[in-house]
C-alpha cells in the first residue's frame, strides 16, 4: 500500500513538472512565433556554436577530474571511468524525467560497480554544493558592477541571498554530519546514514582535495557562463559580462526549482523576464540565444548514450 502511494505520488509530480514544462513552452511561443525565434539563426552562428561544445566537454572533464580527486578512499580507477559516469549522468539528467536526476544515477551505479556507494555520492553530493557557492561567488562579485548600469529587482537578490545561505549552511552540515544527532526512529528506517555521515565528515582530514575540488567548480562555473556568453553572441548580441553572470546565475537557480523537468519551459520564461524586461532585448532573440543552449546540453548527453550502450554491449558479450 505504501508503495503504491509513493508511485502515485511520483507520477502526480511528473505529470505537474510536464504541464508546467510544456504550458511553459506553449506560453512562449504563444506570446512569440517560433518562425521570430528562428529567422535568428544562420550558419554565421556555427563558429560560436563550436566554442560552446569545446566548452561542454571541458566541463565534463574538469567534473570528472573533481569528482576523482574527491574519491579519497578506495582503490585507484581510472580517469576515463570517471568521465564515463559523468558522461552518462548527463544522458539521465538531460534526456529522461527521472525521479533521480543525472547526479543520483550516476553515483548509484558508479558506487554499486565499485562497492563505494557511500563515498560516490557524498563526493558527488560535495561538488555540486561547491559549483552551487562558486556561481555565488560570481553572482556577488559582478553585482555592484550590474547595478551600476541597471536596476535589479531585490526580489532576485533576495533569492540568491538565500539560496546561497541554504548552500552554506548545507555544505557545513555534510563536513560536520557526523556531529548531527539523528534520532533513532530515522537510523531504524534509513541505515544508511551513518556511512553517508562517516563519508562526508571524513573530508575534513582532506583539506588540499577540498581546496582543489572548490578551485575545479571555479573554472566549471567560468566555462558555464563563457557558453551563456556564445550563445549570445551567436545571435549577435553583446551583453555586458558583470550583467550576463548576474542574470544567468539567477536563470540558473530559479530553473533549479522542481516545478518542472530540468527546468525546461521555466528558464526560457526567466530569461525573456530578464533580458527583454529588463535589457530590452527583444523576446525572439532572447529565445533564439537560450535555445542554442540546449545544443551543448544535447552534446553532452550523446556521449551518456554512447557509454551506456558500449556498457549494454559489453554485457552482452560476456554473457555470450
């Protein structure tokens, strides 16, 4: 019966998210011909468009890097395997609405494979909490030069001021999670805690791979808003840089709420509410620009679905 409920449950927050995903695109388009959107694109863009997938696969790699040298226990894997699971983790989080995500998926099965699930996701789970405090880093560095040119609702600030505290408060909790008392009734229904406690408080004895994993999520949250910045100039559009990390780091973190899948249908509305309402760039080039985003994205995937069915075929294989 219980499980029942939570599949229930499950299925009514997907069927949510999709409505707003697809009510969301439909909004715009509405409110935008398409053919606008379009007649923004030429083959002048190409030049641009290869930046941003020379830039995607050096996110990739650079979170592979990270995501090994906060692997601090266990025995040595390679780099490329690394790179495989993150590879695939984008397939998930990218292409299918899944009650995981990309980062939950390839932890999984990365700790499963190697009998380290605690490790993989608490290393997985450290990166992301530090790539969140980098983009604030940005955010709050290019502010004061953003306002100095345009008026930001405090309402966005707000968010991200919280959002940031959240991310640091959260971050401080998982390096000190062995210090949280867990009442017994929650140990009774979720054993696993303790390992995952004992996984993450133990990168408090590894402060230079803290250091360097913090360093890697500077450079990823740099090459994040080079590509906001492309696809931009793709469409013809200079965009002042403090005002394109201010916005695209508020894009980024009001996208991330679960309202719809992977944030499809909300960000495009975000982004014309910033650049159109605010700059006064007009609504199909905005869209034209943000749309070009999604081919990195797709670029990224790809490679997930080669690994995963390289994995299907060596399964096979062995069991011939």
């Amino acid at each position: 019966m219980a499980t029942d409920k939570t599949a229930t449950k499950l299925f009514a927050k997907r069927l949510f998210q999709l409505i707003v995903s697809v009510g969301g695109f439909a909004y715009i388009f509405y409110k935008v011909p398409f053919s606008s959107v379009v007649d923004n694109w030429s083959l002048s863009m190409t030049p641009w468009i290869l930046l941003m997938l020379v830039a995607a696969n050096l996110i990739m790699l650079i979170q592979a890097n990270r995501w090994k040298g906060l692997s601090v226990q266990g025995p040595e894997i390679p780099f490329k395997t690394y790179y495989a699971y993150t590879a695939m983790g984008y397939f998930f989080n990218n292409l299918l609405p899944t009650g995981f995500g990309g980062d939950a998926v390839k932890s999984l099965a990365f700790g499963k494979k190697f009998n380290q699930t605690s490790q993989s996701i608490s290393a997985v789970l450290l990166s992301r909490i530090q790539g969140l405090l980098a983009m604030f880093l940005c955010f709050f560095i290019a502010l004061p030069f953003a306002l100095s040119q345009i008026e930001v609702p405090f309402a966005y600030t707000l968010v991200m001021i919280i959002a940031m505290l959240v991310c640091m408060v959260f971050v401080i909790l998982c390096l000190f999670s062995d210090k949280v008392p867990v009442p017994a009734v929650i140990l009774n229904k979720l054993t696993f805690i303790p390992k995952m406690q004992k996984s993450l408080s133990i990168y408090r004895q590894y402060k230079k791979q803290v250091l360097l994993s913090s360093l890697d999520s500077l450079w990823l949250q740099l090459l994040t808003l080079f590509m906001a910045y492309a696809y931009f100039r793709a469409v013809g559009q200079t965009i002042d840089i403090s005002i394109l990390v201010v916005f695209t780091s508020i894009t980024i973190v009001i996208s991330m709420l679960p309202v719809s899948l992977n944030g499809i249908g909300v960000r495009e509305g975000v982004q014309v509410a910033l650049f159109t309402g605010i700059l006064g760039i007009p609504a199909p080039v905005v869209l034209s620009a943000g749309l070009l985003g999604y081919i990195p994205l797709l670029f990224q995937a790809l490679q997930g679905a080669v690994v995963l069915l390289a994995a299907k075929n060596n399964t096979l294989s062995k069991n011939n």
